[in-house]
C-alpha cells in the first residue's frame, strides 16, 4: 500500500482542483494529457514478488528526456509486449513549462530499471516481477525535463533547463506533499552506473521554488 501520493488522476478537467497545492505567486502550469500505451505501465503492487507486504512512503524522481519531449511521448504511446522494452514517466515537463501527464500517479509507471533509494529509512526497493531486478518503481512517482537541443546525445553536461521547466516542476512536486528527503533523481536510483540524468540540473533553483509552497 502506498502513502502519501494526493495527486489527481490526469487530464486535468480544470487548471486548479479543489485541494491542489497552489503557489504564492499563483503560478500554474499549462496542463496535458498524452496517455501511455497499457503495456507501459501497471499497478502498484500491495505485495512482492515473494508475497511480503510493502508498505513504502512515495519518492519522486526526477529524470531528463534525452530526446525531445514528442519521441518521448511516441515511445510511451507505442505498444510494447515485451518487459524489457516497456517505459514510462507518470508526467512531463516541456521546455514552455507544459505538464504532460502521461500515467495516473496511483499507477506504476515504469521509469527506472534495476534500482534503489538510499534515503532516511536506508535502502529502499520492490521486486514485483521475480524475473527482473528490483526496483524504486512501486513507490515512485516519475517527472521528466525535456532536454535542450544540445542535450540530446551522450555528453556529460548541456545548457540546462528553462526557468519555466523549474517553475513547473517545483508546482509538479508540491502536488505529491513528498518531502525534500525522499526527492531524487534517476541517476542516484539507478544501480547499472549508466543513466546520469538530469544532468546540468539546477537543484538549488529548484529547491528554492520548491519551498515557496506549503507542503
């Protein structure tokens, strides 16, 4: 069982709910829905792959596209029946600032493979499936930054992300009332040593945004 996600299920019929977190400077973001493809996300489970009872607290975590925000989309909205080729964000955030809701939050998107949250409680992580490695997806929420043209490749650093992108990502993660010690990103989760992501990540402006709102 899972605590501590109110989010919404997505779309949005309205640009604010009732009970949403608003900001003192009553920023709100564009808002989308682009569905994912079911085969590109599941449940949450209640219990492991070996029948144990998980009970963890939400985390979010933070990753970058890569590419642009429309193959990430494309790929999300393609039917995948493999496992192994299957992916998801629960929402996305354009270079404009657009939130793209892409997976309800009550659902397990999957964003992060073999992986672990080292956090207050020490390390966190559910095998659902006994023929994959375990992973922070059952209790994550998954965001993405659209990456700069210059972004899109392998280098180990590009120019950053727009102050909307901060903007709508600070307004994204008060949503889930997760606090600062169990917000991360794909690159601290991931335990294959390959994804970096989001690199040239400004957590001081993000954070700084962040606490303008009352979580």
């Amino acid at each position: 069982m899972l605590r501590g996600m109110p989010l919404p299920e997505p779309p949005f019929p309205e640009p604010i709910l009732p009970g949403t977190t608003a900001s003192p400077s009553g920023y709100v973001p564009r808002q989308e829905s682009a569905p994912a493809h079911p085969t590109n996300y599941g449940e949450r489970f209640a219990q492991d792959s070996d029948g144990r009872l998980v009970s963890n607290d939400l985390i979010v975590v933070i990753h970058e596209t890569v590419g642009s925000a429309s193959s990430a989309i494309n790929t999300f909205q393609t039917p995948h029946p493999r496992d192994e080729d299957q992916v998801s964000y629960h929402s996305l955030i354009k270079r404009d600032g657009t939130v793209v809701y892409i997976v309800p939050p009550e659902l397990r998107a999957f964003g992060a493979g073999s992986s672990v949250f080292e956090g207050p409680n020490g390390p966190e992580t559910v095998r659902t499936n006994p023929a994959f490695a375990s992973s922070v997806n059952n209790f994550a929420y998954h965001t993405s930054l659209e990456s700069p043209n210059d972004g899109r490749g392998n280098s180990s650093r590009h120019s950053g992300y727009t102050e909307a992108q901060y903007q709508s990502l600070a307004w994204v993660v008060a949503q889930t009332h997760v606090p600062d010690n169990r917000i991360t990103t794909h690159r601290a989760v991931d335990r294959s040593g390959t994804r970096r992501d989001p690199r040239s990540f400004n957590s001081q402006r993000f954070i700084e945004l962040l606490h303008t709102y009352s979580r």
